[in-house]
C-alpha cells in the first residue's frame, strides 16, 4: 500500500525519466544491456519498489509506446470510477400497456459466460407489451486507429448502444453442415464458395453475409464471427430470442422517471476483461461508464474528462484513442503505467482485491503459460499486451524475499515473433524475483 502523499509520490515520478538505476541495480541492467532479443527492437523498463515508494530502476521509462491490451488497466479504473456495484442493464418506463426500454451499453446481455437472465427474464416475462428505443451511437461503431481489414474477427466486434449475444454468431458443425447461433444467421450463409485448404468461414465487408469455403467440413469445427449489428437487427434478435414481439420505436428522450434494472456484478465483469484479455467487454465497459457520467454514448469526452482530472498528474501525458488497446493511435510511457497502477492501488485500497483483476502468471489468464509457480504460490500479477510487433506487461511482482515491485515492460516494433519477446521478458521479470 501507499505510504506517503499521494502528490509527492507524483511530484517525484516527475523527476524520473530515461535510463536510471542504483548500484544495487546493476546486475539487472547487464540482463537488459545484454539481451540478444530486447536489443533488437525498441523497449521500455521500469520498476518501482512499493515497500520504499520509490522507483528503483527505469530505462527508457520516458518513451511513448503502443500498449496494445495495457490500455485495458485504463478502461478497469474508469469502470471503477463511473460504474457502481453492478452494470446497468436496461433504462424503462412503463406506460399503460407499454414497456418502454433503452440500451445502457451493458456487454452481458445473452452473453455465453456472463448474462445472469435478470434483464431476460424482465422483458420475457413482462405482461406488457415490449418497445425499444435506439439511441444515437455518438462515437460510431469502431475506434480511431483500428484495422479496417480485422472486421470480420472475433476479437474486434461492434460497439453499440444494446449488444446482444457478445455481437458474435456462433458456428458448428452438425452432420455435414454448419448450424448459426442465434439460429437467425443460418439464412445467412451464402452458397458461393471460396477456396481454401481446410474449411474457413468468411463475412462479406459491410454485410451480414457469411461465406463457406469450399474445403470438407470438420466434424469438431467451431468459430465465432462478428456480425454488422443494427437496430432492426437488434430488434429481430431479441424478438425471435424472447418468442415475442419487440416493436422498433423513433428515436425520443428518456423521461425524468425512467428506472434502471441492474445485471451482472461489476467485478465479474472486470476480472472477465483483463484475464482474458477480452475486447468487447473493455469497449462495451467504457459505453457503459459513459453513459452513466453523461447519458449518453461519449466515450471520447469520457476519455477527456478522465484525462483531466487524473491523468495529467502523471509526468508523461498519454493519448487514448479506445478502452480495448486495438487502436495503434494509444500512446504511454512506462512512467505512465507506473503512475496509473500506484493510482489503481489508491482506488481499491487492497493488495489482493487489485492483484484479482489481473492475470495471475502461471495460473490463469493471458499469463498462464507464461510464468511458472513457486510452492508459495503466483510472483506475478499483470496485463499483457499483444498486437503485429507489440508485447507488454504492466503490473505487480513479489519477489523470493519479500519485495513487492509495480512494473511496466513495453516492446514495440519487433519482427520476431511475440513469443520470442514474451519468453524473454518473462526472463527478465523472473530473473528479479530470484534476486531481489
């Protein structure tokens, strides 16, 4: 835990910058230095000591770097700040006969691992018949700096005001054929085929049109695709999922006595975005969030605000063009991400509640295989980071004897493989639990 001011403690973080380190530090510098994988491309280290509050080894710690998924520890704490103990899941009124609803941006609605039926089970139930209301999606479907061409991938689906199913249509074989989820999508299919070595699904570019290729069907076969959503999508969706009809309303402002039903528990949320790294859940976290600070969809002026009022104390400013990290527009420092992570830790105010949020190395999440336990149990706790010719980790490491460190080790512009970089700062990080 923090130990001293939190303004002095960002008052000296200003002070620190480029390549420096103590005698004591030296033995870590040569790994580094001498690194045949690190100095082949361009990198940033650094380390601060949350026993002494003082930050004990930096290099190159004042350089902008892509962060790719470490803008997700950006997204966790704004979900922290604007997001109360659950997400909103729906905003309603009911008038008469009618129950009017709008979106809050909620991911979990119908979502494989997260929805707990609550909004669901309202809308399916109700006596009452059912109207929706779009709403303007103010900062579009995709972010600044993202690849056009990734559309048709699972990772980059659209953001919207009422996601439904995760915005994925789920695939699988059955006896020859590929059967859709939700069934909506099997029409979808088109009978041109392409031709390809093993059997591959593909979406036209603008439509939701899904193509087979021409190869044999595996019977295990299984993909998740990414479909255009839209309101009247939306609409056909919900009304073929609850067996009733849902009607489309113009658009019209909420009333001052609309209610909010509640869904899924904030944190299982949260913990579901950074273990795994998921993407649509950070971006549909940030609708969320926006919506609750203005009632509306502005991400980009939640960006902004959040800017304002607690990134600009960090030495090194930042740019953050997305809540995922897709974009390559996204712009830190280590020094940033340090001053981020001794932020996030004021926030909760509890070592092991913050250390839940991140992937634990060698247990779960995005670092499972990537750290090996000792028998007292994970040394490490951190996001990762990958993009084409990005790797990093941001996040907390205990060491054999005792030692609590924040970190944050950026690489960017490689041409080896990822692997390649992760193995070796994974070494590097391993390397300083043995010996500090």
């Amino acid at each position: 835990m923090l130990r001293i001011p939190y303004i002095v403690l960002l008052a000296f973080l200003s002070l620190w910058s480029g390549n420096s380190f103590g005698q004591e530090f030296e033995a870590l510098d040569k790994e580094l230095v001498q690194s045949s994988i690190l100095n082949k491309h361009y990198y940033g280290f650094n380390l601060y000591d949350l026993d002494s509050n003082r930050m004990v080894y930096g290099r190159n710690a004042d350089r902008y770097f892509t962060p790719a998924s470490n803008t997700k520890v950006f997204t966790l704490f704004t979900a922290l700040k604007h997001i109360g103990d659950s997400i909103p899941g729906i905003e309603y009124v009911e008038r008469g006969d009618s129950l009017i609803f709008w979106g809050t941006g909620d991911p979990t609605f119908l979502h494989p691992k997260l929805d707990n039926r609550r909004v669901y089970d309202f809308l399916k139930y109700s006596d009452k018949t059912l109207y929706y209301v779009p709403q303007d999606n103010v900062d579009g479907s995709y972010r600044n700096g993202w690849a056009i061409e990734d559309y048709k991938y699972d990772y980059q689906t659209d953001i919207v005001p009422f996601p439904i199913y995760g915005n994925l249509v789920y695939f699988r074989s059955d006896e020859g054929r590929i059967k859709a989820m939700p069934s909506y999508f099997e029409h979808a299919l088109a009978m041109r085929k392409f031709s390809t070595r093993h059997f591959a699904i593909d979406r036209q570019i603008g439509s939701n049109v899904f193509e087979l290729s021409n190869a044999n069907i595996p019977k295990s076969y299984r993909t998740r695709k990414p479909f255009l959503w839209s309101d009247s999508l939306f609409v056909q969706l919900l009304s073929d999922t609850l067996g009733r009809e849902v009607v489309l309303l113009p658009p019209y402002l909420r009333p001052d006595d609309v209610k909010t039903l509640y869904s899924v528990p904030k944190n299982r949320v949260l913990r579901e975005m950074m273990l795994p790294s998921d993407n649509f859940l950070a971006e549909h976290l940030t609708m969320v969030a926006a919506h609750q600070r203005f009632h509306a969809f502005l991400t980009d002026s939640l960006r902004y605000e959040m800017n304002e009022q607690y990134y600009a104390q960090f030495n090194d400013s930042i740019r953050l063009f997305d809540g995922s990290g897709l974009s390559t527009y996204n712009k830190v420092t280590p020094n940033s991400m340090i001053s981020l992570l001794l932020t996030l830790e004021k926030e909760i105010g509890d070592e092991y509640l913050l250390r839940m949020f991140f992937p634990a190395g060698g247990v779960d999440g995005t670092l499972k295989r990537t750290y090996t336990v000792d028998k007292s149990g994970p040394y490490v706790w951190a996001k990762t980071g990958t993009l084409s010719s990005v790797y990093c980790q941001s996040g907390c490491l205990l060491t054999k004897s005792g030692r609590r460190f924040a970190f944050s080790f950026l690489n960017n512009n490689f041409v080896l493989p990822a692997s390649v970089v992760r193995r070796e700062l994974a070494r590097i990080v391993t390397y300083i639990h043995q010996n500090y």
